[in-house]
C-alpha cells in the first residue's frame, strides 16, 4: 500500500496514529540536527520531520540527500507539530519519519513549483505536467470538472441524453476554416473536424431522441486570442417540439443553478435585450451590464454649430466617465491616443467635463457655448466631477470604436468584477449579415437558423431587415453561448442556402443528407451550444480560457509541449497520396 492517507487528510484527531503517505517534495529544510519536508499531492501538504535522536541518525542522512519533486513514501507517527501552522488544515501535525522510501528521484524542475513562481508562460506550458502541481492550476482543473458534473446533473434531470456525435465528419458552417484530416482508405477525400456537432443534433431530434446534450469538442481553425483555442468544448445541445421561450428558460435555468452553486445567490429572471437595443446602448452585442456609461446619442444638440467632423458624421455619440472630470491634459489624451490606435481605429474625441466647480467646458470650446455644453452634460444626466466622451463617425465604426473605450475604461476603473455577475439574453438578432468585401449575405448564426415567421416576407424584399430566432446568453461582456429555433421545413431550409449563395448542386453536396431527414417528418427544434471553456473561466472570475484547459495551444495554436504541429513521415505521406508544396 502506498497510503493510507492523503496529505490534505491528517489532523490533530488522527495523533499518534501510524499512517504512511506518499507525495512530492515540496521544500525541505535542513537544520542539521533534523530535517523537515513539506510533502505535496493533490489534496494538501504534510509536515514529516526528520530527527536522530527520535528515530535514527540513519534516517536524516536519507532525507538529507531527497531532492525537490523527488517522489517520495514515509511511514510514521502522528505527533503535534511545536510551531503551528494555521494556513494549512494539516498545519497543528507532522509526520515523524521512521520509514522512508524513495519512489522516484527528480531533475530540479525548470521553475518553483509554487503558487507563485518564476516560471515565465512559455516554459510552463512546455512543462504543462509540471504546472498542473500547482494549486493555481490545479483547482482551475478541479473547478471545470466540478461545473461539468453540474451541467450533466442538471441537464439529466431535466430529461436530456448525452449522445455522441463522430469527430471525423464533414464541413459543418459555422463560420470558421475547418480542420481537415486527409483519408487513407479514400485518397484524396478528407474529413473535416467538426465546427460543432450541429447537423447531427438536428438529425438527432429527426431521430426522435427529443432531448440531446453532449459536453463535446469542437475545432475551428481561426486566428487566436486570449479567449479562444482552436480546439474547445462546447456544451451542445437540442430539443425538440419547443420554442424559442423553452430554449430560454432551460438554459436560463442551468446558468442560474451554476451561478446559485458559486455565489450563494439567486438570480431570478435573466434580463433580456434585442440585438438592435444591445448595439445601440452598448455598442456591442455582448454587453457588459455590470457597469452604466450607456452610449447617449446626442447628434441634435451638436450638429449644426459649424463643428464640421460633428456636422458631416452620420452619429455622434458618448459615454458618461462618472468622477472622472478631473482627470488631466496627459491622462485625456493617453485616452486618445488609446482610440486611435489600429487596433480600434477611432479618428478622434471629443471631451466635456463637468467640473467640480460646476462649470462645463470641453475641448471644442470654439464652437458650443456654455449654454450648449449644459443641454449636452443633461442629455447624459451628467453631474459635476463627471467626464463626457464623444465619438463620431459612421454607426457601424463608432459604436464598436465606443464599446471598446468603455470596457477599457470599465477595466481601469475596477467596474469589471470577476466576482459579481450580469447574465443576460441578447435575442432577435439579424438573420444575415452582408458582407462588403464579397457582397454577399452570409448566415450571422448559422444556415439552420430559422427567420422570425413574420419577417419571412422581408426575404424577398430587404433580407437585411428579417430577424432570426436567434439568442445569445451573455455574461459579463461575454458571449457564452448561443443558438436559434431551427429550419425544420424542406423548402425553407432550401430557400436559405438560395439566399446565401449556395447553388442547388453545392446545396446537395454539402447538406443533401440533412434535407433527405428533413422529407421523413422533422420535428420542429431549436437548441443552443455554450462555449464550456469560456463559461467555466468567467464563473471563476477569469477570462483566459487557456488557463481552464489542461493542455492548451499557444498563440500560434502550438502545442508546445508535445511540440504540434509536426511534419510527418513521407511514408505517411505517401499512403495519403500528398505532397506538401512548400
Ligand atoms: N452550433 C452552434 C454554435 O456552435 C450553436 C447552436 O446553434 O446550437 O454556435
């Protein structure tokens, strides 16, 4: 027997007790006379204690000679430490060593195995195994595999059944590049990973299995960032013979129970808000509502005083920075300077403070009076202390060159709160969405996607304007899932891949199985999928999915610790039949 306890197990009620443990050399201190080490494995860390005059002289030279991550046994007694230690629960015992064994010698690891070390993220993802001992990440993982028992209890006891869906299908449009996996057995075909398992879910419900759920991945070959990873996990899901509304609160339930289980709290009814108002107000169709600086539109009260950037923009709109009115020249224009930046690509802002001393000035004091500085400052119910800031421009630039400004300056303000949560419904979004560059529609969800019944005559005449049965959950400025009543109709499915350029043969080819189902009675379905990773980052009060994956990509989508991707062997080539032309 290796154990008979864990290292986060033993206490005071366990005194002179004989146990062994097994574990990981965390640190040793070697006073010369005796000798401890703290001993670490997943659940904790015991004292042992090493000492000649007690045990034998034999003993501390042993111990004396382990080395960091050695992976170690000791049997001993349970005795009742001199100097406690209150920050551990094992902290009032320690381990007097009669017996020790080493199990494994260890390198010295490549950085401290601590909670805070000095490991830099490029060499602990390559020694990934190693930084799992770390309680950071450790309880990350912990944390994920707990929230997936609850999305499987919760999901099971509302009579949902996990299926598999294959990884090796076919292109499914989701929007991204699809992985491809070239096929031996028919050479010169390949497979694709699956953007999700969306068409089969579908079938599924065709397949009378009425309610679907899987905690499932999924692969999408796009540029990364520091919320994304190019193979992630999704709790999938459909239902049959429902409406949007029962989509709704199934999952506004989950989320809610989820959330219960963290905060102690409950959340009641999930406020909810169509794309139009999200994108208005918030500039973004994920809106962050833990904080106000609402977009105020104030192109009346500005437009018309000779202002020509204002006079010749097609919006001028602005937040309100509350308390912020004294900040100074450099601390204002450093902000401008942020909007400008590339990466936002705002030409320019205007500011109005409204000073502590009650008087409104601004930096286009050459065109608006005091008189019209005041009718603005209202507009935004401003006070004084407060700081207005205006963008202007076209609406579809401004609004997100706005919304990134006010998640910035939520951010530095400390108004994003990693432990307060605003779940909401963001619904009625746009059906497609008209893509300049190849002037073109494409599906802003999905093709599946079902138009809002009384907007279907609007395909005809303005396919902009039709809404879909679409909805986001939204958590904290983040979209954390998303999904829409389904086509279940042949010749509306049909219509769909008209409309977004599919010809009939691609039509066929590429979803021929799905609308073959759909001739032998599909139920009407609607589903939804929420990024697991992200969800499980955000509930624990972090954003960067990578650190809730045991293995993730780096930014570049390399596995740099198995170092993936690799070349493979021309033999391996050659039975695929492929030449790489480099
Ligand atoms: N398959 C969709 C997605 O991955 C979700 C859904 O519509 O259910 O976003």
């Amino acid at each position: 027997m290796f154990r008979t306890h864990t290292n986060g197990e033993l206490s005071l009620k366990n005194l002179n007790e004989k146990v062994t443990l097994s574990g990981w050399v965390q640190t040793i201190r070697d006073k010369g006379f005796m000798v401890w080490i703290d001993l670490r494995d997943r659940y904790g860390i015991t004292q042992l204690v090493f000492d000649a005059e007690r045990t034998s002289a034999e003993i501390l030279e042993q111990a004396k000679k382990l080395g960091r991550e050695f992976v170690i046994q000791a049997e001993g007694t349970v005795i009742e430490r001199a100097s406690k230690n209150p920050k551990i629960p094992t902290g009032e015992i320690e381990i007097l060593v009669e017996k020790l064994t080493i199990l494994n010698s260890a390198e010295l690891p490549p950085f401290t195995i601590e909670d805070e070390t000095d490991g830099g993220e490029e060499l602990r993802m390559k020694y990934r195994y190693l930084d799992i001992r770390r309680n950071p990440v450790k309880e990350k993982l912990i944390f994920r595999h707990k929230m997936a028992q609850k999305v499987r209890n919760y999901l099971s006891d509302k009579g949902f059944i996990e299926v598999e869906t294959p990884v090796l299908i076919k292109s499914t449009p989701e929007g991204a590049r699809d992985f491809v996996v070239p096929s031996r057995m028919n050479q010169g075909q390949f497979y694709a990973l699956p953007q999700s398992p969306q068409t089969f879910k579908q079938l599924l419900m065709v397949g009378g299995m009425d309610r679907y759920f899987q905690i499932v991945k999924c692969f999408r070959d796009e540029d990364l960032r520091a919320d994304r990873q190019p193979e992630f996990t999704q709790i999938d899901c459909e239902m049959a013979f429902v409406e949007q509304e029962d989509v709704l609160n199934i999952f506004e339930g989950l989320t809610a129970h989820l959330l219960k289980d963290i905060t102690g709290n409950e959340f009641g009814k999930f406020p909810r808000m169509t794309f139009d108002e999200a994108m208005k107000t918030y500039g973004n169709d994920k809106p962050d509502i833990r904080f106000g600086m609402k977009f105020v539109e104030v192109d009346e009260l500005v437009k018309g005083k000779d202002f020509k950037i204002f006079d010749e923009a097609e919006l001028v709109v602005g937040i309100n920075v509350e308390g912020c009115a004294d900040y100074t020249r450099k601390q204002i224009d450093e902000l401008i300077d942020w909007v400008k930046r590339p990466q936002i690509g705002a030409s320019g802002m205007v500011w109005v403070k409204f000073q502590n001393d009650g008087v409104i000035t601004s930096s286009v004091n050459k065109f608006y009076n005091e008189e019209d500085l005041k009718k603005i400052a209202e507009k935004f119910g401003a006070k004084e202390g407060d700081l207005i800031l205006l963008m202007s421009g076209n609406s579809n630039k401004v609004r997100p060159q706005l919304s990134a400004l006010r998640m910035e300056l939520g951010n530095r303000l400390g108004l994003r709160k990693g432990n307060e949560f605003a779940p909401l419904w963001v619904i009625d979004f746009p059906l497609l969405e008209w893509d300049e560059e190849t002037g073109r529609f494409y599906a802003m969800h999905h093709p599946f996607t079902s138009p809002k019944p009384e907007d279907i005559p609007l395909l005809e005449t303005d396919p902009g304007k039709v809404r879909a049965n679409a909805y986001d959950m939204v958590l904290n400025g983040n979209e954390i899932g998303g999904g829409s009543v389904r086509i279940f109709n042949k010749e509306l499915q049909s219509r769909m891949f008209d409309m977004l350029g599919f010809s009939k043969e691609e039509a066929e080819a590429q979803f021929g199985f799905l609308m073959n189902a759909f001739k032998y009675g599909a139920p009407p379905h609607a589903g939804l999928a929420f990024g697991f990773d992200r969800l499980v980052a955000i509930l624990d009060g972090n954003e960067v999915i990578r650190d809730y994956i045991a293995f993730p990509k780096n930014n570049s989508g390399r596995d740099v610790m198995i170092d993936a991707p690799s070349p493979i062997h021309n033999e391996q080539l050659e039975e695929l039949a492929l030449k790489i032309n480099l």
